[in-house]
C-alpha cells in the first residue's frame, strides 16, 4: 500500500509540462506563443506591436530572449534551493521601470545576450545537468513566448524539473492562461497596492489591478506551495513581496488581499533587503534602508491578516 501511495505522489509531483508535451499540447502552444510575438500583448502594456519584424514597445525586447546568466542560485527562497540550488535564468529587459530597481543595468540599460530558442532550451538541461532543483525564470514576462517555445523543445530533450516564473506580477490573463500546466511554481513579486503609488515608483499604469488579478489566476492554476519530503516545492504559488520605507507599498492591505482573497496558506516571503538604488536618491522617502521596527510591522501585518506560511530572515 505504502509503495503504491508513493508511486501515485511520485506522478503527481512530476512537472505538468510532460503531460502537456505527451499530449501534443504543448507543441501547439509553442505554435500559439509565436502568434503573440506578432502583436505583442504579453503584459499589460498591450504595445501590439510586431516583435517578429523587429519593432520595440515598453520593455524594448525583441524576437530573441536576452539573457544576462545562467547558472545555480543559492540566494533564493530555502523551499527553491535545497542543496543543489535554483536554476536561474535572468533574463534582461523589464515591462516595469522601478525607481529604486536593484538589478537597473540588467533591467533597465540592456545587459545581456540575445540567444535562440535552441540555445535557450540547452541552458536549461545544462542547469538540471547541474543537479538543479528546478528552473527559475526570473523576470520573464517579456520573454513568456521564448519561453513556452524553448520549453517545448527542452521537453523533448529530457527536461523533467519543476519551472518556476519569478515576475514582478505586471502580468495579462491572456499570457497567463498560455502558461497553464506548463509553470509549476508562480512566484510572483507583489509591489505596491496603491496606485498613485504605483505609477510613481514603478512608472506604469494599472499595476496593482494587473497583480491582483493575475495572482488570483496563478493560484487558480497552481493552488497553495506544495513541498516534497525534502521540503522543496514542486508545484503552487509563492508571493515575494519587498517592505519598503515608511510603508509605502501598502503592506498591511497586501497581506490582507492575499489572507482574504488568495489563501490564509500563501506562502509569502517578506523581504527586508531594500536598499537606495538606481535613482532611488531622487526620492527623499525612498534614500534610506527600512528599520528593524518597519520590518517587524510588515511581519504582525502578515500575522495579523491570517496568513501562516511565512518566509522571514
């Protein structure tokens, strides 16, 4: 009985891309993810431009993913690293413009590399060759056709590991329902909750509608963050969200949405690694670390809220 019960949990645990790639589906959402390249609307911008012939929207990528590395991570969330690390790709370009962006010379002043689709399904079997735990697609939703594409192409060379889409949460229901049962983990990044907020430091529209949409499909898909028995997730949704100064992303309201709208069991990591970057200076309220006390605040908001699945450092 015991050996059957694990059988029957090894093949649930298997990632959904496989059976999507058996079935032939997922052949024909490589298909479709082309189609979009033509009149991008991947994310909430909605450019419609034509990517394929080379025209540029918002986020100024191309028809060919850029990647500025590739290789195992041990910096991310302790369910995703394990003992042989996450496999990241990070990809260049953003459809946000964060002020007080970490990562600006990738995001913002175009580092990295254009690959093709076959050079980017090879850097994934080099990362499981690695041992990787799973595939760890950070900053994605520009490339989300690439993607779907490489990943169609990985499968049918032996790619067997859980795909992980680490956004910003700037996402559209159109690329997210392309996406259902090929990611096996959403981890999405939940900025700020006020708008006004929104347009001023990350300098897009609509912001906190889009993540607040596109988290409640992402959990729709995956449901809540589901561990193996070494403790390392291999299906659901995992919410980063970043505490800011003064409490300008609107923490407690955040919590609360994810506790009353999501599940009281979202796994959600609270970040405390701000720091004045960027043009981060520009901002007077932004040009400061967050205090031991803010922290703490934004943790008892979580509490407070319902939720109890909690990533604290």
């Amino acid at each position: 009985m015991t050996k059957i019960f694990s059988r029957v949990l090894s093949m649930w645990k298997k990632p959904s891309y496989l059976k999507l790639a058996k079935s032939g589906e997922l052949k024909a959402r490589a298909e479709a993810a082309v189609k979009m390249l033509q009149d991008c609307k991947l994310c909430p911008h909605l450019c419609g431009i034509n990517r394929a012939q080379g025209e540029k929207g918002f986020c100024r990528a191309g028809e060919f993913a850029v990647v500025e590395s590739v290789n195992p991570h041990f910096g991310e969330e302790e369910v995703l690293v394990g003992r042989h690390g996450s496999g990241t790709i990070f990809f260049g370009h953003c459809n946000l413009k964060c002020v007080f962006c970490q990562n600006y010379k990738l995001s913002q002043k175009d580092h990295g590399f254009g690959i093709s689709l076959e050079e980017l399904a090879s850097a994934m079997l080099q990362l499981q060759d690695l041992g990787c735990h799973n595939i760890n697609f950070v900053s994605p939703t520009h490339f989300a056709a690439q993607i779907i594409q490489a990943v169609a192409i990985a499968a049918e060379k032996g790619l067997h590991i859980p795909l992980v889409y680490n956004t910003g949460g700037y996402d559209t229901l159109e690329t997210l329902e392309l996406l259902d049962g090929i990611i096996d983990i959403y981890m999405p990044d939940i900025k700020f909750i006020d708008e006004e907020a929104a347009v001023k430091y990350l300098r897009v529209k609509g912001y906190p509608k889009a993540v607040k949409t596109a988290i409640k499909e992402m959990h729709r898909q995956v449901g809540d963050l589901k561990l193996d028995e070494d403790g390392l997730a291999y299906r659901g949704l995992l919410v980063r969200h970043l505490v800011m100064p003064g409490g300008l992303a609107g923490t407690e309201e955040i919590m609360c949405f994810l506790a009353e709208e999501i599940s009281p069991y979202t796994y959600v990591n609270i970040m405390r690694q701000y720091y004045p970057a960027h043009l981060a200076e520009n901002y007077p309220e932004l040009n400061r670390r967050i205090t031991r006390q803010e922290y703490a605040a934004a943790v008892r908001a979580a509490e407070d809220a319902g939720l109890v699945k909690l990533e604290i450092h």
